[in-house]
C-alpha cells in the first residue's frame, strides 16, 4: 500500500511538471516594441526643393523575426514628393540606444521626401505587424541543467504585436543667402 501511494505521487509530480515544460506556455509580456519615424540626425528642418531621408525604425527588447508594413499604399505628403529609397533590401537588426536604453533596431523603411511648398510637411504615421522571437528557458524534467543553471536550453517563442510611429513634423524653410565672403571662400567670382 505504502509503495502504491508512493507511485501515485510520484506520477503525479511528473505530470505537474510536464505540465510545466508544455510548449503552450504563454510568455510573459514584457514586450517593449514602438516605431519612430526619423529625420537624419542633427537635422529638423528641410531647404525647399532639397531632398531628405524619413526613416522608420523599430525597437523592441526582443528579436525581431518579421516585419511587414501595414499601409499597403505609398506614404503622401500634400506639397511633396516621396519615393522609397532602396525597396527590396535586405533588413538588418542592430542594437541601438534610444532615450538611455538599449534595444534590438531595425529600419524598416526609408523614404525620399522633397517638398515642394513652404512651411510644414506631416509624415504620415506608419503601422507595422512584427513577429518577435522571445526565449523561453525549458522545464523539460529531463534537462538536469535547465532550471538550475542560466546556460540551460531555451527555445523560441514567437510572439504577434502591432506598431505604428508618430505623425513626423517636417519644417520646410526657404535656403538662406549666402554672404560675400561665403561666396569667396567657394571660389565663386564676386563683382
């Protein structure tokens, strides 16, 4: 009797943490994932006529497995042109720093805009449908290693999110006058 209700308990603790290792664990969601949409660094505003780089990237803590843009159309910009810069290439995942923390980045698009009117431009918000690969530490029972050491196995989880990116203002300004001396100093010839 004694061996009998040992046996049960034993398979009873078994299954508890079969259970446990079961690949329908759900993750926890401490998924941070945004879109920003960017000018070059150091630049806030655009010379008319002149062109410039919109560039949306993305950040999450997490890898990022896909990416598909959510807008099946062309961005437009009333009083600009836009193209896309470079369609068909290749994504690459960085990690990058953003406001004092470290994240996986990827530029997922980039835009030409040259406007063609003063004043200002909106770029308008992008969405995004990402597919996150989230590691998720084992239980299997039979990994001796995976809940006692942080190098036991780990599998990928993947993990279906939503984005989009702000509104980017964009001011449009009329290119300054160059003074005599600037003239000069290009090697123009001034009367």
């Amino acid at each position: 009797m004694k061996r009998t209700v040992t046996l049960f308990i034993y398979i009873a603790i078994l299954l508890s943490v079969a259970q446990a290792a079961s690949p329908d664990k759900k993750v926890a969601d401490g998924i941070t994932l945004f879109a920003v949409a960017s000018l070059p660094q150091g630049e806030d505003q655009v010379f008319l006529s002149d062109s410039v780089i919109v560039t949306i990237t993305l950040y999450s803590n997490v890898n990022f497995e896909n990416i598909k843009n959510k807008s099946t159309k062309q961005p437009s910009v009333k009083h600009a042109t836009i193209h896309r810069y470079r369609p068909g290439r290749r994504l690459s995942q960085d990690v990058a720093g953003y406001q004092g923390k470290r994240y996986y980045a990827v530029a997922a698009e980039q835009y030409v805009l040259t406007p063609s009117d003063l004043g200002e431009l909106t770029f308008p918000a992008q969405q995004y449908d990402v597919v996150l690969g989230v590691q998720v530490r084992s239980n299997d029972p039979f990994d001796p290693f995976g809940s006692f050491f942080p190098f036991g196995r780990s599998q990928t989880q993947q993990v279906k999110k939503s984005c989009s990116s702000a509104p980017l203002k964009i001011k449009v300004a009329k290119r300054p006058r160059k003074t005599i001396l600037e003239l000069q100093q290009s090697g123009a010839m001034v009367m």
